[in-house]
C-alpha cells in the first residue's frame, strides 16, 4: 500500500525525468497502397458469411520477442504478405459479380494493422490480413458478427462475403459494408461524458449477450479476454529493462495488483480491441464499433482500456459508473494499459512512442488519485 501523497510524489519525478507531462494521444499515420490483386467470392444468401460461387473480384501468446502493434498485440512472427506489412493494394474489380466488376478501389484515410482496408466503390470495404496470425479473424468475424449485431445498440460491420487467396496474395480475406463516420479523435468527440455514457451502454449489450459456442478467448483475440499472466514475464522484463526511466516499484505494485484481481465470473462477450480507432463518430456523437477481430467471450477487462487511452476525468468516472466495473476488474483493465504501454514505449516510431508515454501518464495519475480516497 502507498503512503499518502507516495503516488503523486512518483508520479512527478518520473515527469520531471522525461520532461513533464504527456499532451493527448496523437493520431496514426495513414498506410500507402500498392497493387496486388485477389478474388472474392459471394455468399450464400441463405448463410451469413458463407462461400458460393467462383466470382472474381479484383481488389485487403506466450511471452517472447516478436515485434507488436499500437495496441500491444503480438505481430506473428513470420508475415508472409508480399509487401512485408508496408501497405497492400487492390487494383479495380473484374470478374463475375456485375455489381462489384466496375468498382474503383482505393485505401481508406486510417489504415490498420492487422488488416489492410480498402474502399470498393462508396458502399463496401474490402479487409485483408497483414500476417498469418490474423488469418483466424476473418472466418470467427463472418460467423460471429451476423450474431451480435441484432443486440447491440451502435452499427457494427456487415460481412457479405470471403474472398480466396490468389494472384499473390497468400490469405482468405472478407468484403463487407462501408460504415460512415470517422474515428474518435478527442477533437472529433462532442461531449465526452455522452460518448463514454453511449460506449459503456454498447460494451454492457455485448456482454448480455448470449456466450455460448462462442470462441473462448485465446491466440485468435491476442489473449485478450484471459488472463493477465499471459504478460506476466514480459511485464516485468520490460519494467527491469526501463530501469530509472519508470517509477518501476509503483508499476510493480500496479501490476501485481491487477494479477491478484483474478476473474471468477462466467465467460462473457468482449470485444477486444475497443481503441479510438475503432469507434466511429458523426456530428460529435459515437454511431458505431468496428473491427471485431480480437473479439471473443472471457473475461471482459481487456476492453476498458479505453478509459486510460482516450478518456480522463468525468468521462472516465461516467463510463465506469454506466457500465458497473467493480474494482477488480477495473484493476485488470488498468493491467492491460500497463502492460500494453510498458512494451511499446520504446517503439522506433515516435506517433506509438508517444501513445506509450500517455498510456503510462494516465494509468500512473489515475492509480495515484485512486490510493489517496
């Protein structure tokens, strides 16, 4: 337990060291496109996400040192895309499908990084795997999306169909919808409560969800929806290697703390991967959740990392109390930020190094207040 004032006087040293404190989050780079091809094939209308017909379509852990993402997923190992994660590219739609044949293609403004995302004329989107490792969510998303979306209360992407590997490009990957909006930038967000109050209604539907049959989480959500010891020895090698440039005995208390909050609840509905990137606002106002690849049914702490990324304050305590967290969950998704911030803060790329940097700031700031009260 910390002494009175202890957090607040740690906190401040570990600013002062590197220079005070962390400014918001700043934004991702777009991804560049170049110009393979691929071939989708249309569903069977009587089988959400299913394969029929031949209708080619132009068109995207254990502990150990691979590399990994913004949002602290493992990267497999060995990527086999031809363009090495840089970028993949669609070229313009042929085939047998006459809806689809005409239709330009060209990269959406963010691109992610488990999936590469293209526009397919104004009204669909075609989403490819980075890595092999990804290559999973394709199938769990085509089966499982068609399921949740009658409960939620907030869009959610449409799978219409799975396209073969081909002309280079060694995956399955999926057609869907285009969902307007854009993401949720801080600048972008009317009200911040209203935001947090909207996504911690959509987090609690997904969650009262049905789980059963659902995909136990696992390799497929990056573990996500289990538990924290999956990062134990990493966590703690990263806090050892950062030396004085962390307060390391607070973060170890932070992080024990969170291992000792074990989850013994029922398994439940998670996304996975609940990041400003993936929520989309129109006129101010959050309309829709995207990008159920890590989703899974577990333990749902992993997506209240949100409220350590982007929201602070009254947005963060609106949230908490609109979805119920108790404090050993919320001690879990505070966990997860730590460990997601401690292995990705020195990344080569400054835009992560800085998001690594506000992760820490906020889970060091809000774990300081909490011990005061």
């Amino acid at each position: 337990m910390l002494r009175r004032g202890e957090g607040h006087e740690l906190l401040q040293r570990w600013r002062d060291r590197r220079g005070g404190p962390a400014g918001p989050s700043p934004t991702v780079a777009t991804t560049a496109a170049s110009g393979a091809r691929f071939r989708a094939f249309s569903p069977d209308p009587a089988t959400p996400g299913g394969r029929a017909g031949d209708n080619p379509v132009a068109g995207g852990g254990a502990d150990g040192d691979a590399s990994r993402d913004e949002g602290g997923r493992r990267e497999p190992a060995a990527a086999t895309c031809p363009d090495d994660r840089r970028g993949v590219g669609a070229a313009a739609g042929r085939g047998a499908v006459p809806r689809w044949a005409d239709l330009p293609v060209r990269p959406v403004a963010l691109g992610g990084w488990d999936n590469r995302t293209f526009h397919l004329g104004d009204e669909l989107t075609v989403r490819l795997p980075s890595a092999a490792g990804y290559v999973p969510q394709v199938e769990k998303e085509q089966r499982w999306l068609p399921v949740l979306a009658p409960g939620l209360p907030l869009e959610v992407p449409t799978p219409l169909a799975i396209g073969e590997p081909g002309e280079g490009y060694p995956f399955p990957w999926s057609v869907r919808r285009w969902i307007d909006g854009e993401t949720a930038r801080l600048d972008r967000i009317a009200e911040p409560t209203a935001f947090a109050t909207t996504l911690a209604d959509f987090l609690a539907a997904l969650q009262r969800i049905e789980p059963a049959g659902g995909p136990a989480a696992g390799a497929h959500s990056c573990f996500r929806g289990a538990s924290l010891i999956t990062y134990d020895g990493e966590t703690r090698r990263a806090i050892a290697r950062l030396g004085d440039r962390v307060p390391g005995d607070m973060l170890t208390r932070i992080w024990e703390t969170a291992l000792a909050a074990t989850w013994s609840g029922p398994p439940v509905w998670f996304h996975g991967d609940v990041a400003w990137g993936n929520l989309l606002v129109r006129d101010g106002r959050l309309v829709a959740v995207i990008d159920f690849g890590c989703c899974g049914t577990g333990d749902p702490a992993c997506d209240l990392a949100i409220a350590w990324t982007l929201l602070s304050g009254a947005s963060r305590a609106a949230f908490r109390a609109t979805l119920d967290v108790d404090d050993g969950t919320w001690a879990r998704g505070r966990g997860w930020v730590l460990w997601k911030g401690l292995i990705t803060l020195d990344n080569p790329d400054p835009v992560r190094a800085a998001d690594a940097r506000h992760m820490l700031d906020q889970v060091l700031t809000e774990y300081a207040e909490s011990v005061r009260q």
